[in-house]
C-alpha cells in the first residue's frame, strides 16, 4: 500500500501553488508536511485525495485507499456519536464502528450528541471517523487543531497504532507528534507560486498589450 | 447512499431540521389569498388550482438552500466526494429526501388547503394526484439549482432566480391538470405531460447536479 | 503534431491572441456592414414601404420587432453552442464569447418586448398579451438574468464558465419544454384571437425585402458587439492574471 507522488504540481483555484513534489509514504510510514501558512499544505493534501485535480504530475496509491480529514469535520451536531459513526461507516460501505470505538474511548459517550462534547472528544470521534473508513492512508490536515496537550499525546497514540496496523499517513501540522516512524517534508523548496500554465491568458504576460502585435 | 438518505430524514426531524417549516409557509401562503383577492367564494375556487399550486411550489423553494449548503459548511461534502458514493447518488438521495421531507407532506396537507380555497370536488383527486406527480420534479429541478450555487455566499436569491424559470413546464402542467379536473373535465393529458417531465428530471438532472458539484468542490 | 500551413484549424482562433489579432481586423469591417444594413434597411421600411391597409403605419415596427426577437433567440443559441466547445474543448475564448453574448441577448429580448408591446397596443388594445409566443419571450428573459448573475455569483472565472455552461444546457432544453408547455397552456384556457403575424409567409415583397436587410443589420450588430464585449473580457481576464501576478512577485 504505497503512496508515490511523481513531479506533482497543484494548484488553488487560478493559481499554481506547488511543483514538482515528489515523495513515497511506504505502509507504516507517516509523512509530516511542513511549511508556513499558505504554503500549499491543504492544496497538497485535497490534490492527494483526489478533489482538486492535479496540474500536472502523479499520485499512484490503490483506488480507494486514501482517507482525507480537512479543517472542517464533517459531524453533525445534533446527531450522536453512534449515529455519526454509524453514518460514515454506511457511506463507505465497511460494516461495523466497534474497532473505531474501541481504539478511541468512545464507548461511554456513544449517546452523546456531538453538539454536546468538547473539542477534543469531537477530534477523537473525527479520528474515530479515518478507522471506519477502513482506508489504509491517512491524509490529515491540522489534525491537532483545538487540542491540548494531553490529546495530541492520544492523537499521536492513534496515529502510531493506525501505522503499527500497516497504514500509513500523510500529515500538515505544525507540532512535534513524537512519532518514531514519521518522515518530515517541507514544502517550502516547491513552492512555485504563478500563474497555472494552462491558463491561456497568463501567457505573454510581460507585454500586457500583445493582443495589438501581429501573431 | 441509503445511510445517506437514512442520516439526512434523522436530521431533518430533529431540532433545528426545519421539517414543517415549508408546511407552515404553504398553511399561510394559502391563508393570505383571501386577504389579498376576498373572500368570495366564487372567485376563490376559479384560481384555487393555480394558488394551490404556485403554494406548494414556493414551499419547495424555500428549505433549498439547505440542501447542499449545510454539508457544504461542515465539510461533509467533501468527505462524501471521497467515499465510494458517486456523486450522482448523493445528488438524486438528496433530493429524495427533499421531497420526502417537503413534497411529500405538501400533496398531504393540499387537500385540506383546498377546502379553504373552496376547491370544486371533482378536483380533489387530480390535485393530489398531480402533486404527487409534479412535486418531485420540483425536488429534483431544486436539488440541481442547489448545487450549482453551493460555492456561493448569499445564494439563496441567486438560487430562486435560476430555479423558478425551470419550474414553468411543471407549474403550467401541475396547475391545468387541477383546472380542467375542477371543470369535470378529463385532465389525464396534462397529468400524463407532468409525469413525463418528473421522469426526464429524475433521469438527466442528478447529472447535471453532480457535475456542478465537482466543480463546486475544486 | 506538426500543422500545414494551409490546413489552419479553426481552433487557433480559441487562442487569446490569435483572437485578438483577428477581430482587431475584423472588428471595422463588421462595424461598417452593420451600420449599412441598419440604415438601408431601416430608413427602406419606414419610409419608402407602403402602409398596410390593415395595420396601418404602426406595420412598420416589424423591422425592429423580428429581427429582435430573431437574433435573441439566436444568441441563445450561440451561447449553447460556445458553452457547448467550452466543455468539450476548454477554450478560454469561447467560455467568454458566450458570457458576452449574454447581455447582448438580453437586451435583443427586452426590445423585442417592448416593441412587441408598441405594436399590440394599437392592434391589439392592449400592452400584454399572455400569448404563448410573448410569454416565451419573457421566460427566455428571466433565462438571460440568471445567467447572467451566476456568472457574477461564481468567483473563479473556469469555475463560472463551468458552471454557467451546465445552466445553458439545462436551461436550454427547459426553455423547449416551455415553449411547448406554454402552447398547450394558453389554448387549454382560451382558443383563437391570437394576432401572431407570421413574417415569411404572410408578407408581400415591398416589406420582404427591407426586413431580410435590417434582419442581416441586426445579425452584424449581434457580430459586432459580441466581438467586442469578448475582446473586453479577454482583456479583463488578462488584467486579472496581470493583477495576480505582480500581488504572487510582491
């Protein structure tokens, strides 16, 4: 369960925001991405899961295999815990939430409503979300938002066991998670911040009246 | 894409769902008629095919900027776009459970209304039978509308300008099916017409809806 | 794949540049034609035709009327068409032409409209009609508006052209749908006493000809200002990329 990027290039809208990123996350293996804000990181990460369509470039990794958790959760706050799980592991088709429950302590809230938790039970039942997907690689974005110290240790905790189980990771964060198997990247070197080359109106851009010039 | 329809009628009943809302809205379009065009019978039961029908249809309008917008906001959407759900199922589950939530307790409640419009009684049955026909059409035709402006901030305006000319050929035909029906006369034409437009929605705009969707989430 | 000199394809022209280079060239010669068959035809039919004996001099309001309500439809269809290449092909160009053919339209419309109105209140005694063909035309109006806001709507400008474009497809065969809804409409509620005056059959030669001129007038007008709103969003567009650039070099 490899996940191989070759000579990516991604881009935000009309905007080209990395280039030519390329790297291996091997099963077992996390990778860190690091970087300063905007640098590309959510870009990056939605390029990876398949959202925003890379320029150029490509990611290779089993169809089906990637896991995607952005900024926003994607719970419902008037919903439980069991009903929240419960509908993820509907949509993705992978039968039973008791291993995700089990691996993140939600048992004794399982009737709580989501709207009712605090963000660090939220984060834990968002993560409990990844393991009933039942995908193989994780690709996080700011996982560790809103968490204190005592969660990121159990966030890390997660991820190590998800890597020990053969999964693998693609992490944007800005903290230590103390993980032993986890590569760092930065993505500064790729930046590449211009135009997209396929917008046909970035081209002669230094003659802004080129339209007047004879083809 | 059932434990997608399953989720979104839970959450459309619980607090903050807006179930019955749209309901309300059509008890009090259909209340202020008489306000506005007094209150002889005569006169209300001539144009009550066509009031009864233009009140479901703006009820309709009303709960669409839900559809998408909320799984927009909270991300969902873009955690569905990576399930193996396709696109086009979350697109016609969505506006299935638009119209169960919405259509469906709208031909409910519509021959109720018509009592207060003093709909003649041989309409009755071409009413509930022409919104049982035409209002998923209205579901479907919404749901596409919803999606094509579920990127936008305030699209609720937006939304309704570009729903409300899609619907004429389901109002036209949902309306002279009850007309005629009030006359005694046989209206099966426009009703067959009706159903044939419901079909084509149902069939081709689930594409369409899950193309904007795409787009929307680039 | 190397090109032939002589085999130039017709795709070149969906090049900014290109496009540019050529309507510069174009944009003159268009401009005189349309000028010359507005005049010819117009100051032909109003004041070189005879009255009808029926109608009138307020028959003379067809040179605007038709050839209005003509190229209003036909500019929709021009934007199904450019939307259509859009979506197949990606041609930035043809994603533009379309959003500048849209208000042109609009306007095509509302003055088909308004002089329909002109002309009904003295045949038919009255402004507005719900006729099936009228009400078309309104509908086809309220198509143009919400066209034309979602382009305004949708901030990236390949995401508005996306998005656009599936309206026109839709919308376009909504817009059938109630033409012919609207036929069945109108003669289920009241027969006859429609005074549509269908132009090619029913005309004598002294008012065909004239019209057939004003009618190519209003097709280059159409030409010329679509050329001309499509050269001022590609230039906008370029502005924007300028814009962005120098704010990424900053």
């Amino acid at each position: 369960m490899n996940l191989t990027v070759t000579d990516l290039s991604c881009a935000r809208g009309s905007t080209q925001v990395l280039a030519d990123v390329s790297f291996t996350v091997a099963a077992g293996e996390a990778l860190i991405l690091r970087g300063p804000n905007g640098a590309g990181k959510t870009t990056l990460l939605r390029t990876l899961a398949g959202l925003t369509p890379p320029l150029a470039g490509r990611v290779d990794c089993p169809p089906d295999a990637i896991a995607y958790a952005g900024h926003a959760d994607g719970l419902k706050a008037q919903l439980t815990v069991q009903e929240n799980l419960e509908f993820w592991a509907g949509v993705f088709a992978s039968g039973t939430i008791t291993r995700a429950v089990d691996a993140f302590d939600l048992e004794g809230l399982l009737d709580r409503r989501a709207g009712d938790m605090s963000a660090g039970q939220k984060r834990r039942l968002s993560l409990a979300r990844l393991l009933v997907t039942g995908r193989p690689i994780w690709c996080l974005d700011e996982p560790t938002v809103s968490l204190d110290t005592e969660n990121v240790q159990r966030f890390a905790a997660a991820v190590e066991r998800h890597l020990d189980g053969g999964g693998s990771a693609v992490i944007a964060t800005h903290i230590d998670l103390g993980l032993p198997a986890a590569r760092s990247l930065d993505v500064s070197p790729f930046i590449a911040k211009r135009l997209r080359a396929d917008d046909p109106f970035a081209q002669g851009l230094d003659d802004p009246f080129a339209e007047g010039v004879e083809p | 894409m059932i434990a997608l329809l399953k989720r979104d009628l839970a959450l459309a009943i619980r607090a903050g769902g807006g179930f019955g809302l749209s309901l309300a809205f059509f008890l009090i379009f259909t209340t202020l008629v008489p306000f506005g065009v007094g209150p002889a019978t005569g006169i209300l039961g001539t144009i009550s095919p066509g009031i009864l029908w233009l009140g479901a249809l703006l009820a309709c309008l009303l709960s669409l900027d839900r559809i998408f917008q909320l799984d927009w906001e909270d991300g969902t959407l873009d955690l569905v776009a990576t399930s193996p759900v396709p696109m086009e199922g979350l697109a016609a589950m969505k506006a299935l459970t638009h119209w169960i939530t919405t259509g469906l307790p709208l031909v409910a409640v519509a021959p109720a209304l018509g009592m207060l419009l003093n709909l003649p009684g041989p309409a009755y049955p071409w009413l509930i039978a022409s919104l049982a026909l035409g209002t998923p059409a209205l579901s479907a035709i919404g749901t596409f509308g919803a999606a094509l402006t579920v990127g936008i901030k305030r699209g609720g305006l937006l939304l309704s300008l570009l729903v409300l000319p899609l619907y004429v050929p389901t109002l036209i035909f949902g309306a002279l099916a009850v007309s005629r029906g009030a006359e005694g006369l046989d209206a099966t034409t426009p009703l067959a017409l009706l159903a044939g437009i419901t079909l084509g929605t149902l069939a081709v705009l689930p594409f369409a809806a899950a193309a904007a969707l795409r787009v929307n989430l680039r | 794949m190397p090109k032939t000199a002589t085999m130039s394809s017709l795709w070149e022209y969906a090049n900014p540049r290109k496009f540019m280079a050529t309507s510069a060239w174009l944009l003159p010669w268009v401009t005189a034609i349309t000028v010359i068959c507005l005049v010819v035809g117009l100051v032909w039919g109003f004041f070189f035709t005879p009255n009808d004996f029926r109608q009138g001099s307020t028959v003379k309001i067809i040179y605007v009327h038709v050839p209005a309500a003509i190229m209003a439809i036909n500019a929709w269809l021009m934007m199904l068409v450019t939307s259509l290449i859009w979506v197949i092909r990606r041609h930035h160009v043809s994603a533009l032409a379309a959003k500048a053919a849209a208000p042109v339209g609009m306007i095509f419309t509302l003055i088909a409209l308004f002089t329909g109105a002109v002309w009904g209140q003295p045949m038919w005694g009255t402004w507005w009609e719900w006729d099936p063909r009228l009400t078309s035309f309104l509908i086809l109006f309220l198509f143009y508006l919400g066209y034309m806001a979602l382009w305004e709507a949708v901030e990236n400008p390949d995401s508005a052209a996306d998005l656009t474009s599936v309206l026109c497809l839709v919308g376009s065969v909504f817009a059938i749908i109630s033409r012919y809804a609207l036929l069945f409409w109108n003669q289920g509620l009241h027969q006859g006493a429609t005074l549509s005056l269908d132009a090619e059959e029913n005309i004598a030669d002294v008012f065909w000809y004239p019209l057939v001129i004003s009618l190519a007038g209003f097709g280059f007008l159409f030409l010329t200002l679509v050329l001309y709103r499509t050269r001022t969003e590609i230039r906008a567009r370029r502005l924007k990329a300028l814009i962005a650039q120098e704010r990424m070099a900053a």
